[in-house]
C-alpha cells in the first residue's frame, strides 16, 4: 500500500516566489475599494513547465477557499488579510509565511476601514520590478485570457 502526501497549503517555494502590487479602485456602484495583484515571477516559471507553474497558482486559489474567473461571481474569501501596524498580509491558509503587500498609508487605511480588498490572482508571471504601465497591460491582457482569478479578501 501506498499513500501520496499532499501538502495541506502552498509550497514554500511558491510562496518566496509571489510578486504583488496594491491600489486604490472603485466598485461598480463608484464606492472605494482596495485592489491586490499577486502573481509569481518568471524565476519559478523558469525551474518547471508553465503548466505546472498555473497548477501552483491554482492550489494557492484553492487554499483561500477558491477564486473565480471574471464572468463568475466573485466569491467572499476566508479571513485572510491582517493588518499590523502600516503592514498588511496575506495568510494562506495551510501555510507558515504570510507576503506582505507593498502599500501605502491611504491604502491601508482605506482597508482598514472597509474591512475588503479585491484579489486578482494572476496565473502568468510577471516580475516584480514591473511598474505601473506594465502592470495595467498584463491585467489587461489576463482579463482577455481568462488568466485571472477574483476573490474579495478580508480583514474580519
């Protein structure tokens, strides 16, 4: 007899290897909201196929309870941003080491107060030192490859 282990949470590899940004956006009814992109970056791309790579990024979504695709409803996450100071994490359930986003004050503060963020989890890398233009292209054309996924993570 034999048994496969799997992991209960994300590998640490793929954890050390996440890129994310933070900005500040609205919904559609026009009220504020918090916005999160966490991608991976072309080095864990580089140590395997792409498609292990987006099976990696699938388990991380699976781990907050499950993402969606942009023609789905987007789904209320588990707890799983915690603010510590002018900090904010991300937990992942299952996992021991939680990434801190990059933010800035009014950013965290507006988390703060609305207790959400939106999640996009991106399934094809993109290397940290990516600006601004850069990162609106990519989302741009995720979106258009169905290669984003959608969650709205919380604070409570």
């Amino acid at each position: 007899m034999s048994v496969l282990l799997t992991p209960p949470g994300p590998e640490l590899r793929l954890l050390v290897s996440l890129a994310a940004w933070t900005w500040p956006g609205t919904r559609p009814d026009g009220r504020e909201i918090a916005h999160i992109l966490i991608t991976h970056t072309p080095a864990l791309t580089g140590s395997g196929t792409a498609e292990t790579t987006e099976a990696r990024m699938r388990r991380l979504s699976a781990s907050l309870g499950g993402l969606a695709d942009a023609r789905e409803v987007i789904p209320e996450l588990e707890r799983c941003l915690q603010i510590v100071g002018d900090q904010v994490l991300v937990h992942f359930p299952g996992a021991s080491r939680r990434l801190r986003l990059p933010t800035r004050r009014s950013w965290t503060e507006q988390v703060a107060r609305s207790g959400e963020a939106i999640l996009l989890l991106g399934l094809a890398p993109l290397p940290q030192s990516a600006g601004a233009a850069k990162v609106d292209a990519y989302l741009d054309a995720a979106l258009a490859a169905d290669r984003l996924l959608f969650g709205r993570a919380r604070t409570r």
